[in-house]
C-alpha cells in the first residue's frame, strides 16, 4: 500500500486549486474511478479529494492562469493551433474528451465514447459516496448531489435514447471513436458510420451498474440497458473458443470492413476488458444488504448463481436457477431469512412488457411493480423461501429503429438477444445483405440449434424474405423469394464464411 498511497500524495500536492498548483486533469479519465475505489477501500482522503478535484474542475474554461487547462498547456509546448490530434476535426475540439464545459453543464454526451463512460461512471461514484459509507470509508458531503445525479440522468438519457444502437453499442463515429449527433445511426462503415467499440459498451455496463446505486429511484431502465449491452454488443467481441475478438462491432458488414474477428490487436484494450468483466460478472447480478432484523436483495440480471451476504447477526444465502437468456422461469431460494424482515426486488424487462408469473401467487398487498422491478415484501418472503418468477415476451419480436434515423429496416430480437444473418447460413450471399427484405407480418420460427464443434447452443430464427435490387425496387417487380436464418450477433463470425453480416434489413411492409 505505501507505493500507490505516496504516488496519490505526491498527485495531490502536485494538481489542485491551491497555490502552486495545476488547475489540470487528465486527458483520458479513468484514474478518477481508481481514485474513488482507494478511497472506498482505505478511507484515504487524499484520493478522495483528488478525485472530486479531477470531476469538478474538467471544463472550466477559466481554470488555469483564466484559461482553459488545455489552452495553457498547448501554450507551454509553444504548439500551433494546426497542430491537433486526429481525434479532432477542428481546433479546441475539447468535447472529444469531454472537457468542452464542466460535467454539470453539458447538455449531451459527446466525444470518445470510452473517455465518456469512465467519467460518468466516476461521477456516479463520486455521487454515491456522498450517500453511504464503507467499512473503511465515510460517506462525504457532496452540496452538488442533486445536479450531479441531474446530469447523470440527462446524458444517460441522451445516449440510451438518441445515440446507442440496439445492439447496446455506442459511438458512431470512427475518427473520435465515439458520438455523432443525435440519432446518427448507420449500420457500417459504408453507410457514414458505425463504430461501437467494445470496451465502451463494457464501459455502458459500469456505468448502468454505478447508477443503479447511486440514484435513489431503484429503475429497472438501468439494468436493462446493462442486460442488452451484456448479450450483444460485449459478448460478440470474443470468438466462442476464446482466441479471437473484435475491437468495433458493426451492425452491417461491408467490402471494407467485413464481419470478421481478429487475434490480437496493436491497441489491445478490448480483449482484456471483456475478460476482466466476465470475471466479475457476479457484481453486476445484484446487491444487496440489511441491518438490525432485516434484509434486501436486488436482483438485476439472471442467470444460475448464488449470492451469501450476513444481515442481523446471520448469514443470508438467496440462489437463482434458470436457463435465462434462452427462458425466462428463475427459481429462488432464500436461505437464513427466516427471523429477518427481507425485502426482496425483481427486474422485469422493458421488452416482456409487463407479462410475468409469480409462483406460489402473492396475495394482494404482498407485491408491487414500480418503474421496472417486481418489489417482494416480507409478508411473501416469509411465508415462501423457494419461489418462482416466469418473465415472459420471449417469441421472437421485430425492432424498427426511430423515425429520425431515417432507416428503414427491421432487426430481429428474442428476449435480451438480438439477431443478424450472415452468409454462413446463406451462402448465395454476395451483397452484404443490402438488398434483402423482410416483412413485419411474416411469420417467424424458432429453431434450437447445437453448433458441431463448438457445441454452442441457441435459438436461430426462421423467416422469408425477398432479394431486390435498387432497380428491381424503383421498378416494384416482385424479386427472389428467400428462406433466411438469424442467429444471435454474439455468434456471428464463429463458422467461417465471406465475412458478410448484416443485423437490420430492409422493411419491405412500408
């Protein structure tokens, strides 16, 4: 501890307000989450402090000598204003790493998206710490709370609503790896974009899960979000036999920039991001706590798994069994509850709409359903230890993307999971799928498939559509009538093939 504990002194005196010191912060910001985990693990008040001063003090443009850090800065290594990173498509381009105007004051989220989720998620910790303590670490006033938990909420909102795509991947474009405006959303490279990074959909994840804690109004909006990047835009970027992967995950292929995964890269941040986040996929599952004759569990995605925790003097044990993402009934047990008062709070999806089963059925007054998740109260936890929950909305639904894309396609998607076709499945395929249709009342089929080799299962969907050249369509012939086959994103590129991937289709029902 002594190393890292003088490295954060010797930080501390050497950036800040004070006298002397550097009004600065840092270009990629990420040390501001490490700072904030030191001080919840140690009580170092030091990192605290550093931390809060690296949040509060990004974007003022007066900061330095009554300049913006990064105007001084580019003054002291004598630099001419042509002289910029090509991140930058044009000069002071500060939004690129969110230092255009103090984090409380931004309307939008901007720049590289990776950059942006660290900060915010820091900022959802430093928001936190203002509310509750550690065992090493006491809660800190934060006279802001109410505006930092505002600005969490509008950029959340701004990019969950307006800039990711429904793969929960973000960042469209590929020169600042990030955000474009508002609902610019092409589905590759060939189309003005696409870039979804995969380390900032991890970067999604942390954040949604950050939020869950620190704002007060528990909201199933979060987890969602955190399920869809998890299923899609995450786990497609790591082949099934873990030996290849993929630094941006485009919705359609192209000649350019073809569905395909690669070993290693120069940059190597995605693979060990997704790695480390399969590590700890345990703390996104729920939280949890309790006191003096109570107990609580919030449970935010589903799986099998088990989760002990002490609360009264004793050792709670509450385990999920299911075969989610493919079904949606979850068996629980609760285990060592039985002289505590245990509140216990499920997640419904947005996408079942509603639809579930509690069984044994909860007598009026035991449950509610507020703003996503299914809240238990004692009276029912009491009486039933060993419960089940069916989340229903599992057939297979088609998604229209908003009319201020101006696509029109369709994408396929079944619970958490979202669909493309690829020319392993269809190999007379020689047009990246640009020139197939489908249609919203056309029947779709389940299939469950067992890949030979892999041993891989799930779910593959069935439907027709039509081939239709730009020609054919300005002509209304009818086209080629053609069997297609979706399978998860996640799978694609794992069966060899031309690369030619696509997950929205032409809507041929407008």
């Amino acid at each position: 501890m002594e190393p890292i504990e003088k490295y954060i002194a010797h930080m501390r005196r050497r950036f800040g307000p004070g006298d002397g010191q550097l009004r600065a912060y840092p270009g990629h910001p990420e040390i501001e989450l490490a700072l904030l985990r030191f001080y919840s693990a140690t009580g170092s008040q030091d990192a605290y402090d550093l931390a809060r001063f690296f949040l509060e003090e990004r974007g003022n443009p007066t900061g330095q000598d009554g300049k913006h850090f990064y105007d001084w800065e580019m003054e002291q290594r004598d630099e001419p204003r042509w002289k910029r990173p090509n991140s930058f498509p044009m000069d002071r381009s500060y939004w690129y790493c969110q230092a255009h105007a103090p984090i409380l004051e931004q309307p939008t989220v901007e720049g590289h998206a990776v950059r942006a989720m660290y900060l915010l998620t820091a900022a959802a910790d430093l928001l936190s710490l203002s509310q509750t303590s550690t065992p090493s670490a006491q809660a800190q006033p934060l006279p802001a709370a109410a505006d930092w938990l505002a600005a969490l909420r509008r950029l959340w909102s701004n990019m969950v609503d307006k800039k990711m795509y429904l793969t929960g991947g973000v960042g469209a474009m590929a020169q600042w790896e990030g955000f474009g405006i508002d609902y610019f959303l092409p589905q590759g490279p060939d189309e003005g974009g696409c870039y979804a990074e995969t380390c900032a959909s991890v970067g999604v994840m942390m954040l949604a899960e950050r939020l869950l804690h620190a704002d007060p109004d528990l909201d199933g909006r979060y987890a969602d979000v955190m399920e869809l990047c998890l299923y899609n835009n995450v786990m497609t970027a790591m082949s099934l036999d873990g030996r290849a992967f993929t630094y941006e995950n485009q919705l359609a292929s192209c000649e350019s920039a073809r569905s395909e995964r690669e070993d290693w890269f120069w940059c190597a941040c995605c693979p060990p991001n997704v790695t480390r986040l399969f590590g700890s996929l345990g703390g996104y599952l729920w939280d949890y706590g309790g006191g003096e004759g109570e107990a609580w569990v919030n449970v935010h995605l589903y799986t099998s798994a088990e989760v002990k925790f002490p609360a009264g003097g004793t050792e709670v044990t509450l385990s999920q069994k299911s075969n989610w993402p493919w079904e949606g009934r979850i068996l629980f047990r609760l285990k060592g509850a039985e002289t505590l008062e245990t509140k216990i709070r499920l997640r419904i999806p947005a996408w079942a709409e509603g639809k579930f089963a509690l069984t044994p059925t909860p007598p009026p007054g035991t449950f509610t359903l507020e703003r996503g998740y299914l809240h238990l109260s004692p009276a029912y936890t009491a009486v039933n230890p060993v419960f089940s929950l069916d989340v229903q909305g599992f057939a297979p639904r088609y998604i229209a993307p908003h009319p201020y894309t101006n696509q029109r396609t369709l994408s396929l998607a079944r619970g958490p999971i979202v669909y493309c076709v690829e020319d392993a499945d269809h190999p007379w395929e020689n047009n990246h799928f640009k020139d197939i249709g489908v249609k919203r009342e056309g029947k779709v089929e389940e299939e469950w498939r067992v890949e030979r080799g892999s041993g891989e299962g799930h779910f593959a969907l069935k439907t027709v559509g039509w081939e239709r050249s730009p020609e054919a369509l300005e002509r209304g012939e009818g086209g080629i009538r053609r069997e297609l086959v979706f399978v998860p994103f996640y799978f694609r590129a794992n069966r060899g093939g031309k690369g030619q991937m696509r997950v929205g289709l032409r809507d041929d029902g407008r």
